[in-house]
C-alpha cells in the first residue's frame, strides 16, 4: 500500500487535522484485516519527521516503511506534488529486488508514485489499483478558487484512473464522477469503508440532559466540512447544546484559524455559549463522545465516504446528514438517520427538531443503524471483497495473484 501524506500509524493517536482523518484510519484498518486474513502488507508513508523509524511494524503481518521523499517535515498534502517523483523512485529502487504482488494506491499522488514504481524496465510489472479517497474534479468543482489542490489534479488523476489496472471506489455516487471523467466502467468496484465493530458498539440511549439535548461534529476542522452549517442551525434550536470534535489539540485551538472563523459564527448567531469545541480526539475518546450525543450531525459541502457517520452508526446513534456522496450509501433516509442539503441551515434545524422531539423514533434510528453497520460494513468483510479486487488486477495485469 501506498499513502504518502495519512500514515497509519497516526489512526493510533489523535485525528482531526487539516491532513489528519479518515484515509489514516482507513489504511490501518485495511491493512490489519488484510494481515489477519494471511496477506503481508507494507504501508509506504512519507517520512514527516527526523527521529522517525525506517520500519515500523503496525499489526501481525502489517509493516509501515518511511520513505524520505522530500523534507523530513510536515507538509501539507498539497504541496507534496514535487516530491513524489522522488517517492516514486525509492519504490522503484525496493521493488527491483522484492516486488508486490499487488500495489495498492491511496489518493491521487500515492498513484502517481505507484504508476511509475510499477513497470521498472527489464523487470515484472506490478499491478495497481488506486483508491482516490476524494476527486480533484468534486473539490474543485464544491470549493472553487478556494481550492488549494494542484492545478493537474484533475488531468492527473484521469491519466491514473485510466493507466490502474483497477479502481476502487467507496461509494456509488463516485462511480458515475469516475465514469464521468472517463475512466472505464469495467475497471471500477464498489468496496465501501469499514468500521472497527468491537469499539464502535452501542450504548443506552443518552437521556435529555438537564440543559437540552447535545449534538456532536466530529471532523477535521476546513470548510468544506459544513461546521459552520451546524452552528447556524444551532441558532434555531434553543436549549440544545453543540459540541465540536476535531481539529488541533485542545491547548492549540485558540491559534487556529478556522476554529476562530467557527467561533465567529457562532457569536453572530448568538450561539456561542451552547458551542464547545473539544479539539482532536485520541481514537479511544471517539466512541463515548459518538455514545453520548443525542445525534451525530455531519453537512459537508461534498464527502467521498464518511466514515464518523458509520462509526455514530455503529454506536447507535442516529445521523443528520448531508445528502451528498458516501452519506447516500450508507446513511439511509428515514431509517438509520436523515439526509439534508448541504448549506442549508434551515433544513438541517428543521430535520434534528424533529427527531429530538420524537425519542421513539431516534431510538428505531438507532437500533437499524447498528444493524446497519455490522450487516453491511465489517472490516473483515471490506478486506475480503478489496483482496478479491486484487486477485481481478493481477489477472488483468497477466500475473498470478
């Protein structure tokens, strides 16, 4: 596997960074289950730091190898573009003696590093499949002149969906964008997210508190992520209490500036003191918070998965979602939680009125969320059908798997 900017290693440790979420999680996950299942998976991340190991083992079978691909520094993803040539060339250099059976790229630049490690000359050529985890086409097309990503995104990843011997998508709304930019329907599965089912279980109902009931964002802290839609929906629901989970550490919130745009919002709301911001989370807080919360409530502008929603699922806890990408898969309307616009403060008042006015219904929400979640999205049964997209590539790619 390669993901050269969400080390596994940090899943173990607090989330909710800028570069900080759910691809981290998602490559921990993956890779532990693939080595529980009898498969030796090495994880190539970015070397972010001097003091950093060369080689880490992470789970039975799991290794993570620290690549030195530009400064030994955090960076921002979106800058990392000049430095994968280099990524590129260092598992070009480890896979002359030793190649994968498969590589497995996660987002767009771990793909270009991975196109060009796969097919050394004179040697075996490796099959790739790449998991996008978000599109350049989507962001910019959401986010506009706000957009930070690389001015090639979009042409680059149509080249790698194109070059891939196959592509991995997370939900079906991603399926058509990738279809749409022309990548060949046939190359593309379906292979959602999983979630962690003996952390992630249910809990009691939290009765209404003395104050109102409380709601809970977990999610990195930028735009895009609709917070902002939350608070100003707050301002319609009096007596009800918000807490934000993510972002920098607590003791570094006052610093950070979109926790300070955040809380403007909230003062013009006149909310401000029914919000509090918790900061990152260790990955053993996030449960009881999503346990605790009468409702999980997520509105981002555009989100590839999501996988706070499964997780508040898995907990059974009802959702308020944003009816947009992953959320259509596995959020069901009406059932396990309900969808909104996304920029629609209104709307989303209007949807947790109701559901906070009707514990009956909350607590069927709940139970056919849980339901939900251990029927559909195991890790055990997410790396079985990813193991079998591999087997699909290395037979397209004309090697035994």
């Amino acid at each position: 596997m390669i993901s050269e900017h969400a080390s596994p290693l940090a899943a173990k440790g607090g989330l909710g960074g800028a570069d900080g979420g759910g691809q981290n999680v998602f490559v921990a996950e993956l890779a532990a289950e693939l080595g529980r299942q009898g498969h030796y998976v090495t994880v190539y991340t970015r070397r972010d730091a001097p003091a950093l190991p060369a080689r880490v083992r992470l789970a039975p079978g799991v290794t993570v190898e620290h690549v030195p691909a530009g400064p030994a520094e955090q960076i921002p993803k979106d800058e990392l573009l000049p430095w994968m040539h280099d990524f590129g060339r260092y598992l070009e250099e480890r896979w002359s003696t030793d190649p994968p059976d498969v590589a497995h790229a996660h987002f767009w630049m771990s793909g270009l590093a991975a196109v060009q490690a796969a097919d050394p000359p004179g040697g075996p050529r490796v099959p790739v499949v790449q998991t996008y985890h978000a599109l350049g086409t989507v962001k910019r097309r959401h986010q506009g002149d706000r957009d930070t990503s690389p001015a090639s995104r979009p042409r680059l990843e149509r080249a790698l969906g194109r070059s891939a011997d196959a592509v991995i998508a997370t939900c079906a709304d991603e399926t058509a964008e990738l279809v749409a930019m022309g990548v060949p329907r046939s190359r593309v599965s379906v292979v959602p997210c999983g979630v962690d089912l003996d952390l992630f279980t249910p809990g009691e109902q939290p009765a209404e508190e003395a104050g109102g009931h409380r709601l809970l964002v977990l999610s990195r802290l930028v735009e895009r992520k609709g917070v902002d839609t939350v608070i100003e929906a707050l301002a319609a629901l009096p007596g009800v209490t918000l807490s934000v989970a993510g972002g920098p550490p607590r003791a570094d919130l006052d610093g950070d500036a979109e926790v300070r745009r955040l809380r403007g919002v909230a003062r013009s709301e006149g909310v401000a003191d029914r919000v509090e911001f918790l900061g990152r989370c260790g990955r053993d807080e996030v449960a009881p918070l999503l346990r605790s919360a009468s409702l999980l409530v997520t509105l981002p502008w555009y989100e590839p998965f999501g996988m706070v929603p499964l997780e508040a699922m898995a907990c059974g806890t009802p959702v308020v979602a944003s009816a947009v990408g992953g959320h259509l898969d596995t959020v069901v309307d009406g059932v396990t939680g309900v969808h909104v616009p996304p920029r629609d403060p209104s709307a989303a008042a209007a949807a947790i009125r109701a559901l906070l006015a009707d514990p009956a219904r909350r607590a069927a929400m709940g139970r056919a969320a849980a339901a939900r979640a251990r029927d559909r999205y195991s890790w055990a049964r997410v790396a079985a059908d990813t193991a079998g997209v591999y087997r699909r590539a290395s037979d397209r790619c004309g090697v035994a798997a």
